[in-house]
C-alpha cells in the first residue's frame, strides 16, 4: 500500500520544465491522463483517456475544457499543472481518495479557473469535510 502512494506521488510531481516546452494544456493533460482521469478539448465531444494517443500539433492548439478525475490518483501536489489552463469550464471529482480539504482551496485560489469553471462536480471523496466546500467561496 505504501508503493502505490509513492508511485502517486511520483505521478503527481509537477514539471515546469515540461510545461514550459509543450505549453499548460498539453502538460496538465499528460499529467491527468498518467493519474487515470480524462480530458476534453474545446470543439471536441470525445474524452482522451489514452495516454499514448494525445494528440499532437502545435503548442497550444488543443485546449483543455472539460476533467473527469473519476478513480484517479491525482492529488494536490499536481495543481500546479492547473495553473495555466484558461478554459477549463467542468471539472468532476468521483471517488479521488487523495482528493481533500486543500485541493479545493487551491482549486478555488486558481485564478484561471476563478474565469471559467463553471460546473465542478465533487461526489464521494472521502477526505472531503465542509472545511473544503466552505474553501469553494472564490469560485462565482
């Protein structure tokens, strides 16, 4: 048990060389995709799951607007990847066991996605208290 934590961990770890080379987008989306969550681009009805078949062109071509984090790993040790994205407009967190309190702070401090979140969907994460919905206040 305590292996898959370090591995999460491991995942979770964020690369700013990274983001700087392949732009937030295209970085937060390996990040998520590595996690088990998913990600829908602007203009596209498909969620990515595969890891191996992101798509490819130039920087900042696929925007990211919707994350279903539902079984996955994240944690907040990856928000840092959130920071850059502009069009983010739903994020689900279904059953995310490391999923807590101070996510959802950091989540409501994004300024980015003080802009353009519009549905956030928090459904079993266990470690969710009211602590962590009374943090969601910056979010409109």
């Amino acid at each position: 048990r305590h292996f898959w934590g370090w591995l999460n961990a491991v995942f979770n770890k964020v690369d700013y060389e990274r983001i700087e080379a392949v732009g937030p987008d295209r970085a937060a989306s390996e990040w998520l995709l590595r996690c088990g969550a998913l990600v829908r681009y602007q203009g596209s009805q498909k969620w990515q799951q595969d890891y191996n078949g992101l798509p490819t062109g130039p920087t900042g071509k696929y925007k990211i607007e919707a994350i279903n984090a539902t079984n996955s790993c994240i944690m907040y040790r990856g928000f840092d990847y959130l920071d850059g994205l502009e069009h983010v407009a739903e994020i689900k967190l279904q059953k995310c066991i490391y999923i807590q309190d101070e996510c959802l702070q950091r989540l409501s401090q994004t300024r980015n996605l003080q802009k353009s979140l519009l549905q956030l969907q928090i459904i079993s994460c266990g470690n969710i208290t009211d602590k962590g919905i009374i943090a969601l206040h910056k979010l409109t």
